[in-house]
C-alpha cells in the first residue's frame, strides 16, 4: 500500500493534517475542521484520492446556506428541542451539531462521501456532542417518519440533486415532519415553494463563491397539496 492510498483510507488523520480547528464567521459558538484555502485541498483530494473516486471536499468548508441554517437553529432552540432531526447532505456536520447545541433528542447526519462523515465525527467530538451518521442514500426510500425535523443545507447546486432533495422533502412534509432549508440562492431552488423565515449575510470567501457576502435565507417548506 502506497503513502496515498494508506492516508486515502485513515480519513480522520487525512482531514486532521490538511485543516485547522476554527469557527464559521455567523456560527462562533461551532469549532469545525475546516480548510484554511480552497485549492491546495481541492489538488491534493484530487491527487491522493482521486484514484478511488472519492467526490470533492466539500466538508471542508463552511457553506453559506448551511451557516444560516446553523444560526437559525442556534437563534431559535424551540426549533430543535426534544426533536429526532436528519441533516440531510450533512458535510462538515455543522448544521447537525448545531441541532445537537440546539436541544435535539438526537440527529443523524447524512451523507454519502464517506470523508464528510468522519469530518462529522471529528466535528462532532470537538463541540462536544453526539450525532449519529450514515453513508445510505436516503433519497433512495420513502423518508422514515421518526424524524419530525429534516435540514437541508445549500444542496440546491445541481439538478439531478435538487430534483431528488425536493420530492423527498416534499415527502416528508406531507407525513408531518418541519423540513428547514438554508440556501444562499442557487441555481436549482425552488424559491417558490418555500417560506422565507429569515435573511443573514454571510461572510464568504471568493475562491468559493462569487462575492464576499452572500445574502442567505433561510426557508420552511409547506406540505404540498
């Protein structure tokens, strides 16, 4: 086994020697992993793991709609209080713990980069609290109804994706459970199906994303018809 491949496999220690520890600019009270520059990450997934065809790290940021989402969370605890939540594309996990610092009963984060998920365990261990993950996709079946809150962090970028997020949220609503989204106006989302429930503006950087701040709303879904 070459130094690459054995460092493609031990993901902690992979994520571990190319962040550092700090927290996203709307969401102090949140320690996360996270890339101090976009491109060297990005080369270095390409060259170590690219053989092995794990996706881009996308965990290693903090993303504008996941951070309003956070805030929200943080800002407005009734939201989460004895609630079983999905964090759905969970990433970093931010939104998940925040959900945790929130007063969940518990989360599941859910992601199928299996690089993201240690990100989450890893995040999760240095804020202190307990989330649940798994690599399935669940947009493969029918929502499991014990979750009575799902988050939905900045997944709006492409269509495929969009597509299969809506009709399983869309899902969801209808059994009952409260589905909350943060997107900083993607491509792919669906404004017009949504309820604005608050506006942050997000610091960001531009090796990202097209601007310094990005205007971020975070929305609830409404059972459709």
């Amino acid at each position: 086994m070459t130094a690459a491949s054995k460092c493609a496999h031990d993901w902690p220690a992979f994520i571990r020697a190319n962040t550092l520890v700090m927290s996203p600019p709307l969401v102090p009270e949140i320690s996360l992993h996270l890339a101090e520059e976009s491109l060297p990450i990005w080369r270095k997934t390409e060259e170590e793991l690219g053989a092995i065809n794990v996706p881009p790290p996308y965990w290693a940021f903090a993303w504008a709609g996941g951070q309003a989402l956070a805030r929200h969370l943080l800002d407005h605890p009734a939201l989460m209080a004895g609630r079983d939540v999905l964090d759905l594309g969970a990433g970093s996990g931010l939104t998940a713990i925040a959900a945790m610092k929130a007063g969940a009963r518990s989360v599941l984060a859910a992601d199928i980069d299996a690089v993201a998920l240690a990100a989450c365990a890893l995040n999760a261990e240095a804020n202190t609290v307990a989330i649940a993950t798994t690599a399935d996709d669940l947009l493969a079946a029918p929502p499991d109804e014990r979750f009575t809150v799902i988050l939905v962090g900045d997944v709006f970028y492409e269509r495929e994706l969009a597509e299969r997020v809506l009709a399983f949220i869309e899902t969801a609503a209808r059994n009952g459970a409260r589905v909350l989204i943060g997107d900083p106006g993607r491509s792919y989302f669906p404004r017009d199906r949504f309820t604005q429930l608050a506006e942050h503006r997000v610091p960001v950087t531009r090796e990202l994303e097209d601007a310094e701040i990005k205007r971020t709303a975070v929305w609830q879904l409404a059972p459709s018809a």
